[in-house]
C-alpha cells in the first residue's frame, strides 16, 4: 500500500488504516470484555467477491453497529470462526469497507468525523433532517456515491433509516440494488441496543449478550423484480416484516410504548 494512495473519495489510506487500527482496538472490549458479541455465519463474508457487495442490517445504534461489523468483517476474513478473539486481524484490515449514514450525523462533534474517514458515504436524508420530517429530492451525487463505494468495495446499509424496530423499508435500497445488482447479504443484529446509548458511544449496560447473524445472500432477479418485490425481500431477511410481530418473540430492547397494542410474549 503506498503511504499517499487514495481511495475513490481521496481519503488517505494510510489515515483510514490507523483510524480503523485505533478506534478498532478501543471498541474491542465493548463486544468482546464488557458484553459479549454472538456471531453466526462468518464463513459466508469469507465466501464473498471482493467488490459490489451489499450488507442489509436492522439497526440499533448510531455507531456501535457499524463498528461491531467492520470487527467480524475482518476477523471473519483473517481466519476467525463465528469470533472476535484476539483483536490482531485489524493490524491488516480490509480498506474498502464502507456505509452508508446520515450527513448531519456524520459531521455532528469530532468523533462522528473521525469515523466518517474510516468509511462513511454520507447522504443528505430525503424523509428527515435536524429532527424534522422533510420531503425533498435525492440528491444524485448520493446516488453517485453509493456506486462508487460499491464499485470499490463492499457497503453496509441500514434499509430502515432509523434505529426504532419494525419501521418500514425505505425504497431507495431497492432501487440502488435494482442499478448496482451487487450482492446483497442480509444481518440480524440484537441486544445492541441494551447495551449502548442510542448514539453507541456509551456503554449503557454490561454483561450483556449481543447477537449478529450473517445470513445467505439474497436471490434477486434484478431484472424482473420489482421495487416492492425487492423491499419485502428485504423485510423478512432482516426480520423486520410487519408479520414477523407475531412470530418473532419480544426482543428485550423494544420500549414498551412500540408494543402498547401488541400481544405479551411468553419466552
């Protein structure tokens, strides 16, 4: 890796890797010491093309599940089975990791800087902005962006635009999955929510067990399914399809405001 070698949004790789690297080894224990991360499914991302790849997830934290991924990412590819153990596979991480967050997140305080350097693609949001429901066009230059990070690499992306459970897709994610037709490889994650504040910067419970499921890539005909086709794919790989209420047991983490008229869960 040349010291001055750029990646296609001109970060410095060398900044980007010791940014990984550092934040990497301070994170660690929040998912491997203080709580512990269940992983399953890590032999899928070592099967896995080294570009135009599309991570799905559900979504709990601001941070903090972004920065669970990028550890079983690169352990996974390191050699790890389903494990975080020992936090020397980000001596060598993969650089061509990027997601996809908010532009009024991203550039909120120092810390949300720095991150964004390890791999944001950040997007003007066309639905809410500084805490206000909007409704405004997509930019093409986001559009231009996701591409372009998978065109490079692989990007995470969170359907739903918020951490609250069982809110809709957003129907932009089938339409870049309709024009990239990247890979897409669905992630459950939980208890993230249980442990971290909602921005994932501070440690709001330990001892708590926290899951991430890696699943199987998705079938999609890109050419013939539709949009909505598409978005419901989505929903029930990631577990958040409306008719999954009623099967999928109360996660601990949901408010119980969100479930006032909804059935109680026996577990």
């Amino acid at each position: 890796m040349g010291l001055f070698k750029r990646n296609p949004f001109g970060h410095l790789l060398f900044i980007k890797l010791w940014i990984i690297r550092v934040l990497g080894a301070l994170s660690h224990r929040r998912f491997k010491g203080f709580n512990e991360l269940h992983i399953e499914g890590s032999e899928v991302i070592k099967n896995l093309p080294e570009t135009n790849v599309l991570f799905v997830s559900n979504h709990q934290t601001y941070f903090a599940d972004v920065v669970a991924m990028f550890h079983v990412f690169n352990a996974s590819l390191s050699g790890r089975r389903d494990s975080i153990k020992n936090v020397g596979y980000l001596w060598r991480p993969k650089l061509n990791i990027y997601f996809v967050a908010a532009k009024e997140t991203m550039t909120d305080g120092l810390l949300p800087k720095i991150m964004a350097y390890a791999g944001s693609v950040s997007i003007e949001r066309t639905w809410r902005a500084e805490g206000k429901e909007v409704n405004r066009q997509v930019k093409m230059s986001d559009v231009s962006s996701i591409s372009k990070a998978l065109d490079d690499g692989w990007l995470i992306t969170f359907p739903q635009g918020t951490t609250k459970p069982w809110r809709p897709i957003r129907r932009g994610t089938a339409h870049i999955i309709k024009k990239n037709k990247p890979i897409v490889v669905p992630i459950v994650i939980d208890g993230f929510r249980r442990s971290f504040d909602k921005k994932g910067l501070r440690i709001k419970k330990r001892g708590i067990l926290q899951s991430f499921i890696i699943k199987e890539p998705l079938e999609i005909d890109y050419e013939n399914d539709t949009v909505d086709a598409i978005v419901e794919k989505l929903q029930f790989a990631i577990e958040q399809h409306p008719s999954l209420l009623n099967v999928i047991p109360e996660s601990e983490f949901v408010k119980e405001e969100e479930l006032n008229k909804k059935r109680k869960w026996e577990y």
